[in-house]
C-alpha cells in the first residue's frame, strides 16, 4: 500500500517541491530507495548519497536542500528529517499492521476476579492472575504472565513471555519487549556475620505513559516505597534497574546500561551503552552520559559527562596503567621537591 506525497505533507508538515501525486510505499535508506521510496537526510556527511539516491523523494532540510542540487526527486523540506522520517515510517508501517485480535485466547488463563477489557487481546498460555486489571485495547502476548493486582494500562502492548509482577502499574500507550521482567525483587540483603539475610521487597514498580521498555531488561521492585519510571522514558535491551530507582520523564538509556538501587535520575536525561550508575546518587535533568561511562558521584548540573579511557594499543594502554598507578607515589614525591625548592629559595634569600 502506498500513499501521496501530498498526503504526507497534509499529515506531517513540510514544504513540498515536486509531483504532489507521486506515490510512494514505504521508506528506505539513501543508498537502497528505489522510484517507489521516500528516504531522508538528517547528517549532512551523506549529502553525496542523497544526491545520487534513486529515492522518489528526500526529506532534508532548508540548509541540504540549498546545497543539493544534483537530485532531481521530489523533496519534502522540514527543520528534523530525522522526527519527519520516524512519523511517516509509523505512517507506513500502520498501512501494513496486522492488528491482534480482541478477546481471550482458549489456551490462555484468565482469573475470574481479573478484569479484561473486551477490546484487549491475550495471547495463548498467558497467565492473567487474581485482581489483575488489562485496560482498552491492550495486547497481551504469548507466554505473558501478569501478576496478582497488576494494572496494564490502555493501548500497551506486552510481546510474548513478559513477565508483570504483582501490584505493578504501567500507563497507555507502552510497549515491554519479550523477555522483560518487571517487578523482580530487588537486591537486598542484611549481613549478619557473613551470612546474608533477605530483606522482603514489599515495593512496586510504578510506571507512566508513552514508556518503551527492551528485550530482557529487568526492573525490580521497591523494598518499601516503589520504583518509579516517569512518562516517556525509553529502555533499550537488557537493561537493569534496580529497586527504588526513580527515572525521570524522557530519559533514554541505550543497551546494557545499569543503575543501582535507589538511583535519581532527572528527566531529559541519555545514557548511553554499557554506562553504570552506582546506588544512592542524584543526577540532574538533561545530564547526558557517554557510553560505558561509570556514574560514581552525584551530577547537580545539567551537560555531557564523560568517565572512561580511551582506546589505545595494548602496550600503550600498560604503560598508561603504571603510570597511573604510580601516580600517588610521584605526588608525594613533587610535594617533597616543593618543599625543597621553597627552603632552597629562602635560603638564596637571606
């Protein structure tokens, strides 16, 4: 199914200069697009593919439209290719959507005390426990299990084999990824001579609207109070959250980041992969941290933090280490030559 560039424009915005009854059916890269294919430009170092794409039409901005002149496609002029381009591709992908099938299905178990909306859909052997509420239009995948008193939210949609836990809450409009499991008990443990003792995790996991949650990302619940994800948050793959975090509103975290227990994390926040934040710290709104960068004190201001060291070759990178390690004893050593040079400089003095 396609649809006319002129349509888009209507639906999204934009200035159109070309055939606004060109249609096109889909979207593709720079260097794939054929004649029936809108691509975009959001980093100019690809200027020379867009000019020799085979795209029926681009969506670039004012500055590469002036500056791409070769192209002889359609165009679609917009400040953010980028958003302009994953607006129409859920456009696109809409046209083609298979839609879940509202009701239960027979291999699915639902408790009697559960409160499914009709318009919802669930999947064969999920398991819908005690007090669960499953609002509109949800989709409950395969192998889904939802806990005891757990709330789904309208329009969310949990893929096969999520795991819900009891008493958690999610908002509308979410998507949790197969394998993610929310509600996990949380670490923690009391040591008594060596020996650990549990502490029950008594907590729920709280989260908002508009949340995306990735494959196999786990989330634990509280001890006491609850773990918190704000709207609009975006978890990557193979996440962890740990109990009593709270995450703020649009913040995004890339695969394989990690945040200990009781973490407070501002909204508008990125972390990119791997990244690690430990237990107990604050971090402001809008603090934007590289990729496998280790968070070990509280941020209180806003901007781009950095914590790791950069690649080298092998034998560079052990020359670096033992300087690195001999650092305590060179500064003690400079101390000394201070001394030194100051009783020295006295002395000339007199």
């Amino acid at each position: 199914m396609g649809t006319r560039l002129g349509d888009l424009v209507e639906r999204f915005g934009g200035q159109l200069a070309g055939d606004a009854n060109l249609e096109v059916s889909g979207i593709a890269p720079l260097t794939d697009a054929g004649a029936s294919h809108i691509s975009f430009l959001s980093n100019s170092k690809f200027r020379a593919q867009a000019a020799s794409s085979g795209a029926a039409a681009l969506i670039l901005t004012p500055a590469d439209d002036a500056l791409i002149t070769d192209y002889a496609g359609a165009r679609i002029v917009t400040p953010n290719p980028y958003v302009y381009f994953a607006r129409a591709a859920q456009y696109f992908a809409s046209l083609t959507d298979i839609k879940a099938p509202a009701g239960v299905h027979p291999r699915a178990f639902v408790d009697p005390s559960a409160q499914v909306a009709a318009s919802a859909s669930v999947g064969a052997n999920a398991v819908i426990d005690a007090g669960a509420v499953i609002g509109e239009h949800c989709v409950i995948g395969p192998g889904c299990v939802i806990g005891r008193d757990a709330v789904i939210g309208a329009g969310t949609q949990l893929l096969a084999n999520v795991t819900f836990h009891a008493r958690c809450v999610i908002g509308e409009r979410g998507i949790i990824h197969s394998g993610a499991v929310i509600g996990t008990d949380g670490f923690g443990f009391a040591n008594e001579g060596g020996v650990y003792i549990k502490i029950p995790q008594t907590g729920r996991v709280v989260i908002g609207n508009d949340v995306d949650i990735g494959a196999n990302t786990t989330i634990d619940r509280g001890a006491l109070a609850d773990t918190i994800i704000e709207d609009g948050v975006k978890l990557d793959n193979q996440i962890q959250i740990g109990h009593n975090c709270h995450i703020g509103a649009n913040t995004a975290m890339a695969g394989c980041v990690g945040v200990a227990g009781s973490a407070v994390i501002g909204k508008y926040c990125t972390f990119g992969g791997a990244a690690m934040v430990l237990g107990h710290l604050t971090i402001a709104d809008r603090v934007h941290v590289s990729s496998a960068s280790m968070v070990s004190r509280s941020i209180l201001e806003p901007g781009q933090y950095t914590g790791f060291y950069p690649l080298a070759k092998n034998a560079d990178w052990e020359k670096s280490a033992a300087i690195v390690r001999n650092l305590s004893g060179m500064r003690e050593k400079i101390r000394m030559l201070e001394k030194t040079i100051k009783t020295l400089t006295k002395q000339d003095e007199k």
